[in-house]
C-alpha cells in the first residue's frame, strides 16, 4: 500500500516515473522477488525466500508499479494447463461466464458465431439447428465442470483476464504464455529471445526461456516492454545493443503488410471454430489491402519432438543443484549422502519433473547424445532456417492458431498425461521458441461455446514493434468481447 500511496503522490504531482506508476503487476512464481516466497509451484522450494530480484522485477519496480503478488503455475513451469502446483490449479474465469454456463447445463443453444468483413457477431441458432451439442454431453458437478487456464503461466493469464493485475509476467518456453492468452481472452506477448533479462528467472530450458507479458490490450504490453527491455550485464544472452523505447502509432494501416499462412499448421484435430477464426482473420487482411499468401515452413512438424529431447536435456541439468544440501527442500530420511540425495528428490519433485529428469539423463547418455542431443540441435537449426527463408522472402508476420480450439474442461485435460498433453497444446507455439523470433497471440472472437479463441502473429528476430503494431491493428478490428468480472459471473 505504502508504494500505491507513493505512486499517488508523482502523479498528482504531475511527475510519474512511468506509464506504469502505481499500475498493479503480478509474476509467475517462477521470478525471484526479494523476500518474497518464489516456490515455483513446487515441494522443492515451498520456503525458498530469494535474497534478490530478478532484473524484469527490479526494473518494474524501478518505475513505479506495485506487485500484487505471485501467480500459480505448473511445478517447474513443467506443463500445458497449470494444474499441477502444489497450490492446486488455476481455474478459467471464463468457467464462470454466464455465456458459457448456460450453454454447458443446456439452459441456452450453442452461440453461431457469424464473422463477416469488420465485425463478428453472436446469434441463437434456429430450431432446426438445436440439436448441435457442445463438446461435452455429459452432466457435470460443480466439482470438476471448470475450465483449465493454459499454461504453465496459467495463474498470470488468469489475474489479468479478472482485471485483479493490469499486467503480468510469465515465462515462455514452448507456448506457456501465450496458450493461457488464448484460452483466457488476454494478449500473451513472447519477445525475441535475448530482448528481455532471464536474471532471476528459474530457468527451465535456458536457451528457450523467454520473459513473457500478459495484458488486455496491445498498448499495455508495449509500455510494459519499454520497462523490462534491454542489455542486462547479469544476462550475458541478452542483446547488447542499446534498447530503443517504442509506442505504437494509432494511425494503422496493414496495406504495405505481407502476411504469411503457414500451410503445415492446418493440423488435424483443429476445431472448426478456430478454423472459421483463422480464416476469417486471414480476410480481414486481404481486404484491408494486406498481400495474404500461403507460406511453407517444412520443419516446424518436427518441432515439438525435437524440444521434447533438448528440454528434458536442459531440465536434467537444471534441476540437478536441487539437491537438499544448498537450498529447497531437505529429506529427513537419509542415511548416506546418496540416499540425502534420492530423498529428496523424490519428496521434492512431482511424476512430471522426476519424468523430465530421467529422460534428460538418459538422451545425455555417452552412448545416446550423438544420437538425440545433437541430432534434436541440428533439426533446431533447420527450424530456425526455415523462419529466416520465409521471412527474407518479405513476409512480415505469420499468422497461425495459437491452440487447437477453446479451453478444455479439466476432467477432459487430465484424461492424458502430462507429456501427451504438453506436446498437443504446443504444437502451434513451440517453433517459436526453437527459432527465438517473437510472437503474440491475440484473441478474436468466442468459440460456440462461449469461450475465447486467439490466434498467434510471429515476426522475424526484432521485429518487435512491427509485430505489436499489426497485432494492435487486429485488435481495432475484431473487438473481442473481454471477460468483466462483474456482469460475466
């Protein structure tokens, strides 16, 4: 409170720090914020108070904005669906969506989601169509009748759609902040990798992790940026060119834009409504005078197989300082130095991350590594190469879906398991991070069910500002219906 009132005093004053003065933020659990609990939804560090700040906290702080707290996630930022802390998982407000609820208990028909050139609209269908169900035909309790929120930056997508943080921070390995933009109506914004500080980001895989920015508008994530951007002397994989502050113009025009569509995204198991979305959008261009041709990226398919290696390998190195002597949690049950260690790591970790752990251990292997590790690292060079083919070919952005439909109910997401569930809800997100360029996910319009859909623009490598101002041109036009708290619940 002490920092709101401060932050009161500059602005009547007329003499804010920033944009941001007083703005309420919230970060993931995996950013370290000085004295306070950073536990990573996790056993392992249930008590861990960092001694210091990550940098994107310092710098947010250092112009003003007061931390509201620190969201759930999934343990280790391992998962799709932020449903596996310690806390228990993040729930979808859109769960609570009168729109959604009436269409789940069938007190109200599936909305037909009628998108024409410059609008979308929402209608009843006829009677002849009512018989058109919705995903589930089952009756639900109130148990297990939620929606998950993405993840694994689930709980910062959720405090920005609740309006409880004007922006938040999470981290974006393979799609985890911009899954849960999708399925949470909220922009999720992933920089080019080395624009924004990992300092103080418990890492997962370090040469994916991205600091990411969750916010209800393109403006939003934009100021945020100008904050957390620019060389770190803590963060050697930073760019160290200086950092030009950008905002983004309000007289927009696509009509110079090449947009490109990704022929291998048209995976199967796409929903229709995000098919009817994506084309829809990809009109929207094309009559707005933007050139909208289809685009081939021949290696994005081997994608997420190839970051299924490479982040087990990372995370078996990773989590090995875990280990009940430095810092985290301890065992009581060890009789030996080895058995300290196996204690430990099993109270500690959850399935997912011993899961992670192993098969990290194991492509590492002297007789595996020529085998997985370098091969996956090749096959990230052809990803990467084929990003930087399209782009040099005058594409500017991509447009692709950012999930395959709306937010699935929990019941229905735990029916896999965490690996199958993480290589499905990444598939259209991780090549972005395989490759470092940016990426947004926008959303556009609800699905039948009442839920939102987002699709995902990509740019080249610092092409930040063009990326967030195509995005901010998409957001003028598709007037996404956002999530109000109080007349939505």
């Amino acid at each position: 409170m002490s920092r709101a009132a401060e932050a009161d005093r500059r602005i009547s004053a007329g003499q804010p720090l920033s944009q941001l003065d007083g703005i309420p933020v919230a970060f993931k659990d995996n950013f370290c914020t000085k004295g306070v609990k950073t536990s990573c939804g996790s056993r392992m560090l249930r008590n861990f108070y960092p001694p210091y700040s990550a940098t994107v906290v310092q710098r947010l702080a250092g112009k003003g904005t007061v931390m509201m707290g620190k969201t759930n996630m999934d343990e280790f930022a391992m998962g799709s669906g932020s449903v596996d802390s310690i806390y228990g998982p993040s729930r979808n407000p859109w769960s609570r969506s009168v729109r959604y609820r009436e269409r789940r208990l069938g007190d109200a028909e599936p909305l037909r989601v009628q998108a024409t050139s410059g609008q979308v609209s929402y209608s009843l269908p006829s009677s002849t169509e009512k018989q058109k169900t919705c995903e589930d035909d089952e009756t639900l309790s109130d148990e297990d009748d939620w929606l998950i929120a993405g993840g694994s930056s689930g709980g910062s997508a959720v405090a920005v759609a609740t309006g409880a943080s004007f922006i938040a921070l999470g981290s974006d390995t393979g799609g985890s902040v911009r899954n849960p933009a999708s399925y949470c109506g909220v922009f999720g914004y992933k920089p080019t990798y080395g624009l924004v500080s990992r300092h103080g980001l418990i890492p997962l895989v370090n040469s994916m992790d991205a600091p990411s920015i969750f916010a209800r508008s393109t403006d939003d994530l934009a100021a945020a940026l100008e904050i957390v951007a620019g060389h770190d002397i803590r963060d050697s994989t930073t760019v160290r060119e200086q950092y030009k502050p950008f905002s983004l113009p309000d007289d927009l025009s696509v009509k110079d834009l090449h947009v490109g569509i990704p022929t291998e995204y048209h995976a199967p198991g796409l929903s229709q409504g995000m098919l009817d979305a994506w084309s829809w959008v990809a009109d929207l261009f094309d009559n707005a005078g933007a050139k909208v041709s289809r685009v081939s990226l021949p290696h994005t398919q081997y994608s997420i197989v190839c970051y299924s290696v490479l982040c087990a390998c990372e995370v078996a190195s990773n989590m090995a300082r875990y280990d009940g002597i430095q810092f985290g949690h301890r065992s009581e049950q060890g009789s030996s130095t080895h058995a300290l260690y196996a204690a430990t790591r099993h109270e500690g970790f959850n399935d997912v991350v011993r899961g992670r752990i192993f098969a990290g251990n194991y492509f590492l292997l002297k007789r595996n590594y020529e085998k997985y590790f370098v091969k996956a690292q090749q096959v990230r060079q052809l990803i990467a190469e084929d990003y930087r083919h399209v782009f040099s070919s005058g594409v500017n952005v991509l447009l692709t879906p950012t999930t395959f439909g709306d937010a699935p109910s929990y019941r229905s997401f735990i029916g896999a398991d965490n690996r199958t569930r993480s290589m499905q809800e990444d598939v259209f997100t991780q090549p972005a991070n395989m490759a470092g360029i940016p990426a947004v996910s926008v959303p556009v319009m609800l699905s039948e069910r009442g839920l939102p859909l987002g699709l995902q623009l990509m740019a080249d490598n610092f092409h930040d500002k063009q990326l967030l101002t195509c995005a901010k041109w998409l957001e003028s036009q598709v007037n996404f219906p956002r999530f109000d708290p109080v007349t939505d619940s």
